[in-house]
C-alpha cells in the first residue's frame, strides 16, 4: 500500500500502481554474505559465493542481483578476475593516488580508506539468467577492503524482473 500524502491527517492508502491499474509487485529474495578479510587493503572475489546463494536459495530464477555493501571503508567492483595481477595493479593505483598517510583530518585515521571506497563504490547490479550470475567470460565480483583485516558483511537481493 501507498500513502498519497504523508503529511495529511487522513492517511489515504491505496495500492501502488505503475499505470491506469497495472500494478508492479517485486519479490526479492534477501540474502547476507559474510567476507573475512586478512590485509589492510585487499580485493577478494566473491563470485562464486553469490552464485552459490543464488543456486541453492532461487535455482532458475531470472532477474537482477543487487549486490551492497553496507560499509563506509570498503566496496564492491566487477573486474578481471582471470589474471590475479589486475586486482594487484588496481589496488597499487589506489593506493598511489589516495596514500594511506597524507594528512588527513579525520581523527580516526582512516580517511584513505573512506575516499576509497567512495571512488569504487558501494553496490553492483548484475542480471541474472536461469539461475545463474550474467557475467562477461572474464569478469567476477570483488569485496575490496580499505580498512583490514575485519569481519565485513555483503547483502545479496535478488529480484525477479
């Protein structure tokens, strides 16, 4: 239900409609991924552990997976995943512009890792087909972490569409 106007007294509900009576219902699947980290900065692939969300929770399902990061020192990106040294080039050049020490303000000491994470962004959408993530034949999905090591979480939505 919708309220039409939230700042009149009567509360009018009604159903959300997309257009002259056609009504858009999303079901989502909600799912949480746990990512322990070893480095200070590191780029983890988590490919295989949404994909395996997604085959045991909606096998065949078809739709879009929303990928997010619910943290302000680390993010999530779709790179390269066949060569290794791509994630090491990537965080070398990170690492070259935004320098762990370069006289921050922020008493806590980890700006570096803030303006990171700001840089490559919070969340990805990925479509998915048949159950299965559509990625491009090199691509995969990293967490990258900007203040570690630490116990990081990742929410996985699934929706069909």
């Amino acid at each position: 239900m919708c309220i039409t106007d939230p700042d009149d007294d009567d509360l009018i509900k009604k159903p959300c409609g997309v257009s002259r009576g056609l009504f858009l219902f999303i079901r989502a699947l909600i799912m949480e991924l746990t990512v322990n980290t070893r480095e200070t900065t590191e780029f983890v692939d988590i490919t295989r552990d949404i994909q395996q969300l997604i085959s045991s929770s909606a096998p065949g399902a078809n739709g879009f997976c929303f990928i997010f990061v619910p943290h302000t020192t680390a993010a999530v990106t779709i790179n390269e995943n066949a060569d290794p040294s791509v994630k090491g080039d990537i965080l070398k050049v990170l690492n070259d512009i935004v320098p762990w020490d370069a006289g921050y303000r922020h008493l806590e000491g980890n700006s570096a890792a803030h303006i990171k994470s700001t840089l490559v962004g919070s969340s990805q959408w990925v479509t998915v087909e048949d159950g299965r993530l559509n990625l491009g034949t090199w691509q995969g999905i990293y967490f990258c972490e900007f203040d570690g090591p630490r116990t990081r979480r990742v929410h996985v939505r699934l929706m069909n569409g």
